[in-house]
C-alpha cells in the first residue's frame, strides 16, 4: 500500500482527495497499488468541503504529515511561494517524494527544488501545474519523447480567455467583464496575476523547460497582459479575419528559445483561436509528429485533482516497480540553447494609430515603418473625418521586434498621430 498526505485542504485539495477516496478501487485495478489517503493537513479542517472524510485522516498539523515514516507521497497545494517552498522541501528532505500543483513555485524555485529531489532521491510529480487536467507535461515528457520539439502555443490561463471570448462574443470591455469573473468566482480577488500574464508565464517557463531541456525562470520570459484590449481592436481583428488570445508561446528558432507571453492575433481557421470560455488549450510541434492539440479545463477541484491524482498513481507505480526516478523531472539539456532576447523576436505585426484624416499622413508613417525594415502587408482606415483623429490599422509582414519598437518610438512622437499606437503581434501565415 502507498500512502499519500495532502497539505492544503483548498479546491484542489478537495478535488484530489474526492478522487483517490471515490476511484480508489479504479485505481487499484489499473495500476495494481493500492493508494491510501492517509492524512489531510489543513488550520481550517471544519469547513464543509462536501465530501465525507474517513476518520482520522484530517489534523491541523502538516507535522504529523512529515514525521509519518509510513507516508510516502506528500501532496503540496497550499500555494504561493514561500510556505509552500518550505513544505516541499521539507517532504524532500525527510525523504518523500512531492506531487504539487504550484506553478509559481516552480517557476521561481524550480531549479533548488529538483536539485534537492535528486539529492534525496525522491520525485517531484507537478503535471496539475500547467493547464490544470491536460495531461500537457506527460505529453511532453513521454508521448512526444521521440520529437525535437519545435514549437509550444499555449493558451493557458482560464480567466484571461473567459474575459477575452466575452469581449469578443458581447463586444463588451474589458473592466465590465473582469467584473463579471471575479462576480462568477473565476478570477482572483486580485487578478493581478491573470490579467498581467504572470500566470501564463509560470506556466509556459514550466513547458519550455520541459520542451527544450533547458531550465527557464520566471524571469526569461517577456510578458504582457490584457488590459488594455479594447473592444475596437477586437472587432478589428475579426474583421481582418483573427481572434484576439493571450498565448504563451516558446519555439526555437535557429538554436535561440523565444519565450513569450502576450496578446496575440490568431487566424480564425486554426483550431486554437475557437477555444473560448475558461478552457485551456496547447498545441505542440514535434519534429515527427507535426502539430498537436490539446485541449481541457486548465482549472477546477475534478480536473486538477485529476492531474494531481496521476502523479500520485505514477510515483505509486514507480515505487511498487523499484523505479523511481525512471522520468527525470526535467530532462537535461539535449543541446542547451540560449533564450533570444525579445529585440531579435522576428513577428507579424498588427498596429492600430489614431491619426489625422488629412493628405500626406499614411505616407510619413509608411515612410518611417519602410526606413526600419517594416514592410506593410495591409492598411485600412474606417472612418472618414477630415482633420480629426481617425483609426488607421497596418498590418506588417514579418519583422524585428528591435525595428518595430524603434518604429514606434518615432511615429508616437509625430504630431499627426494622437496618442500610443496600440501593437499586436501577429501569429499564423504571412499575408499579401
Ligand atoms: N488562475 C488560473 C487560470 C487558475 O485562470 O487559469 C489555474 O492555474
């Protein structure tokens, strides 16, 4: 028998252990383990979660989580960064083996955790870390081991597609619809960390690393969020034949990782672009496989406990089979690549200038976006008022981000253009 001590009595909490007591059986017959729930630690263990919890199994004390010789898997879903960092370690260190759902964790202190999980011997199972019941980190570490990964889109934050579908769908803005998730319990009280693209870049550092070899940070990756979608560029885009994602994109491109999280237009014909709502979804490039998709809900009690309970029943498995530690928790290197600096990312690109309707405008503009290397794909203006600001959207062939941003800096200085042009880089085939 293997037995597992959850420490987080939370939604997740509460998913994984509604799991391993209702499939307990199921998961016996599949795996041959039996997997016990030998403890839940949590300061709050009155609240009623909805599930009836075996006597004896809950205490307030992750201590006796620790110092129970016959524990062999501590499950971490506490959250955060730093009692959290404390708790796996200290399971590391009294020589059980981790299974977390903490992407922010491991985004920050990654690299010190699985060190230390080397050292001791022990796992660290955290496929609930990345797009919730997607089995996205098994796909990259198992069923795609035979490719050379090329490229990893993911839309991987649950509450910035909701709130950017309902913009689509209701042509509503962006702080109306916010409003309604945080109301419908999607969104964080303080959604900072949503709507920033914190949380996508967490988790893409986790699939990068993974995809490439290569242990990214937090830090490695270049990051914009969605507030300042309007419903204008929006509609925009779906005129011109896009949606509007927050991706979280990691490719190579000659020897060098991109490592981005931003606003994206992605044409209307390619399968990511129609997933709407709180669903995730994350397509893989393999070198042999070509293009696949995956797609489930990134979030949840049922789905991430799913998530949670399958690294529990492959550490069970590789304990009762003598092989633990038979997947890496992060491969090494298959040739350590650098991260490209974002000023040599090469993109499609979508601007949006609010500029004087008057003769000679687009050709200054055109002027400075040719003298640095831009080549426009596509204009158009919508509106006609002569001598007042009007929306004049160019779309570009590929270009250099360091030529873009130079481009902007002047054309945001002219006099006939009023305010910051709006930038959004362009995913998908080149066009005109
Ligand atoms: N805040 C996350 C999301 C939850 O919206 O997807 C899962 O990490």
């Amino acid at each position: 028998m293997i037995n597992v001590g959850i420490i987080g009595f939370g939604t997740v909490g509460t998913g994984t252990a509604t799991i391993l007591l209702k499939n307990r059986g199921l998961l016996k017959q599949r795996t041959g383990v039996d997997i016990n729930l030998k403890r839940i630690a949590d300061l709050d263990i009155r609240r009623d979660r909805g599930i009836r919890i075996p006597k004896g199994v809950l205490t307030t004390r992750a201590e006796d989580i620790f110092s129970d010789p016959d524990i062999h898997i501590v499950v971490e879903l506490i959250g955060g960064t730093t009692i959290a960092k404390d708790v796996v370690l200290r399971a590391i260190r009294s020589g059980k083996h981790v299974v977390t759902a903490n992407k922010a964790l491991l985004a920050v202190h990654g690299i010190e955790i699985f060190r230390a999980a080397e050292k001791a011997g022990v796992e660290v199972g955290f496929e609930a870390s990345v797009a919730g019941g997607i089995p996205i980190i098994k796909v990259l570490r198992e069923g795609l081991v035979a490719n050379r990964i090329k490229a990893v889109y993911g839309i991987i934050n649950g509450t910035t597609n909701y709130i950017l579908s309902k913009m689509t769908t209701e042509k509503a803005e962006f702080s109306d619809v916010l409003k309604e998730a945080q109301r419908l319990g999607y969104a964080e009280a303080d959604p900072t960390y949503d709507i920033e693209g914190v949380d996508s870049a967490h988790k893409l550092a986790i699939l990068a690393s993974i995809a490439f070899g290569v242990q990214f940070t937090l830090r490695d990756v270049h990051r914009e969020g969605i507030s300042w979608i309007s419903p204008m560029d929006i509609d925009l885009a779906e005129e011109l034949g896009y949606t509007i994602k927050l991706l979280g994109i990691t490719k190579e491109t000659n020897g060098r990782i991109e490592l981005r999280v931003h606003p994206t237009m992605v044409p209307q014909d390619f399968l990511i672009s129609k997933v709407d709502g709180v669903f995730n979804a994350v397509y893989v490039e393999g070198d042999a496989v070509g293009s696949t998709l995956y797609y489930g809900r990134g979030a949840g009690a049922l789905p991430t406990g799913s998530a949670v309970v399958s690294d529990i029943a492959d550490i069970a498995l590789n304990i009762a089979n003598n092989s633990v530690g038979r997947i890496p928790a992060m491969p090494g290197a298959i040739n350590p690549m650098p991260l490209m600096k974002m000023d040599d990312v090469v993109s499609m690109y979508y601007f949006r200038f609010s500029a004087i309707d008057k003769p000679g405008v687009l050709s200054r503009i055109s002027g400075i976006l040719g003298k640095h290397n831009i080549s426009i794909a596509s204009v158009i203006q919508k509106e006609r008022l002569a001598g007042k600001a009007v929306p004049l959207v160019v779309l570009t062939h590929r270009a250099r981000e360091k030529d873009v941003v130079t481009a902007m800096k002047e054309i945001n200085k002219l006099k006939i253009v009023a305010g910051k042009a709006v930038l959004i880089r362009v995913e998908g085939r080149e066009q005109g």
